[in-house]
C-alpha cells in the first residue's frame, strides 16, 4: 500500500516472458498481486499474463504506451512521490528496451525516486546466444528506420561497427532490410534471424546475408530479432587521412553532430580526437581554396 508518512515510493521494472509464460520471472507474480500501481503497455495483454499465472492484481492497473507515456508520467511520478510502489511491465521482455519506460525511469530518478527491476528474459541476450556468432562484444541497434533511404543512412553509419549487432524488426519489412544489410554490409556478412523466440514455432535461420535475404523475400512471420556479425579488422591504424574524412561526412550524413562522429572514427581508428580533427579541417580548406580558385578563373 502507498506510504503516508512521507517516504517516497518504488518503480519497479519488470520483465515480462517474450514467449513461454513459464519464463516468468519468480518475483513477477509477487510483484503483480501487491504492487499499488500497475502501468502496462496493454492491459488486455496484461490480463491474460495474470490469468495464465493464476494471479490477481489488486493495485490500479494504468495503460502506458508510446501514445500516452508522456502524459502519464507525470502522474506515476506523483504516485511514487506519495509514497507507492509502481510497477512498469512492457508486452514482452524488459520495459525501456525498445518499449515504454526510459521517460518514468529519468523522472523518477529526477525527483530522487528508487527505481529497482525484477530481472526477466530478453529477445536481445537469447538470440545473441543462440546466433553461434561473436559474443564478447555486442551492440542493441533496435528498430531501424522504416524509410529506405533513412534505413540504408543508418546502416552505413554502423558499416565499420566491429562488435555483434543486434536489430528488431517487423515480419513486414524484414527481406526490405536484409537486402539493404546485405547491400551495406556485404552480402557475404553472417547473421542469423531469429524468429518466435521461445515459442511454439520458435527458429533460427543463420547464414550470410544475401542468402537470408533470398529466404525472407518468400514471406516471415512472427517477432523478429536479427543478429548481425561486425566488421573484420580492416586495419584502421593504417587509415589514411582522406578515409577518416569519409567515415566522419558518413556519420554527419546519418544525423551526427561533427563533434560526436569525429569522436566516434577516432575511437573507431584508435587515434587521437585530435588527429581526425585536423584531417577534417585540413579537408574543409582544400575544398574551400579549390572553390576560390575556381572562382579566379571564371
């Protein structure tokens, strides 16, 4: 029940099975039956998880979606400043990753709130494992953008990525964007698609991408994850200044400021800030006095 001598309240953030109910966290349920206030992505969904557990909420149960997480803040934050504990559960998986939730986390943690989570089953950790690709490094790209054009920006900023990608993607648009990865990447570049995780029809398809994006062109169904292995060592200590160049318009193409994608290549290269730094600049006065030149001689 909500405290009333004061004492602020908890947000909980829990994960909810991505499939198999029987994934359920063991504190999920206890979390359920005696949380205040109970914020669910959809509350029809939400029903038949208690039902399949054979549970009851007795706290307020809230809708909170991409629609209305921005109004409904404010009003979870007053609950939890008044004392209650609310509990924030997604469709599936963790709330915040790719779903509802970072705006209530950082108000929360705005007003000195504690936010705490009942650890639960994650689409991007169990495709990572089951992909039977690199796992000591990865990276959570989630959705990529539904325009072509945007999608193949994006994917050309992350073209040099050397750690595992992980993507989500709708059943729709998913032979859209293996062509483009195929395209962007090199259709030689193994990934692995994996569909229904933990669920009757669950699969893996691993391959290259130009063969998985054949495969998908005949029609996927169902929630989509796609594993992605990262660039090979081109050896970017022997960059010349021309390529750090390129990568950093790449990146300013994709919507980085200069600043951050001079900082991202030279991370990427293992160079000093510095040193891109005056390669870009050094680019921008070539072209600059190319233009007067050009000029004088009109």
């Amino acid at each position: 029940m909500a405290d009333v001598t004061g004492t602020t309240g908890t947000l909980v953030l829990a994960g909810t099975p991505i499939g198999d109910v029987a994934d359920a966290p063991p504190r999920l349920a206890a979390e359920l039956e005696t949380a205040d206030v109970v914020a669910a992505e959809d509350t029809r969904r939400l029903r038949r998880l208690t039902q399949a557990l054979g549970i009851h909420t007795t706290g307020r149960v809230v809708s909170y979606f991409e629609g209305n997480e921005s109004a409904r803040t404010p009003e979870l934050v007053e609950a939890l400043a008044g004392g209650a504990r609310v509990l924030l559960v997604t469709d599936a998986g963790m709330p915040s990753v790719s779903d509802p939730g970072y705006r209530l986390v950082a108000a929360a943690v705005e007003r000195d709130i504690k936010v705490t989570a009942v650890p639960g089953p994650s689409a991007v950790l169990t495709a990572l494992a089951l992909s039977a690709l690199p796992v000591d490094r990865f990276c959570f790209e989630g959705f990529l953008p539904r325009k072509a054009g945007e999608r193949l920006g994006k994917l050309r900023e992350v073209a040099d990525e050397r750690r595992t990608m992980v993507f989500f993607e709708a059943p729709h648009r998913l032979d859209d964007t293996l062509a483009a990865m195929a395209e962007v990447f090199g259709a030689d570049r193994r990934a692995a698609v994996c569909r229904e995780l933990t669920k009757t029809y669950e699969e893996v398809k691993r391959g290259p991408l130009g063969e998985l994006a054949l495969w998908a062109a005949e029609g996927v169904r169902g929630e989509i994850t796609v594993v992605v292995e990262g660039a090979t060592d081109t050896g970017n200590e022997g960059l010349d200044a021309a390529e750090l160049v390129r990568r950093v318009q790449v990146r300013e193409e994709a919507g980085e400021r200069r600043k951050e994608a001079i900082a991202a290549v030279a991370a990427e290269a293992g160079l000093p800030k510095r040193e891109v730094f005056d390669a870009v600049v050094a680019a921008k006065n070539s072209a600059r006095t190319g233009q007067e030149q050009g000029k004088g001689l009109a």
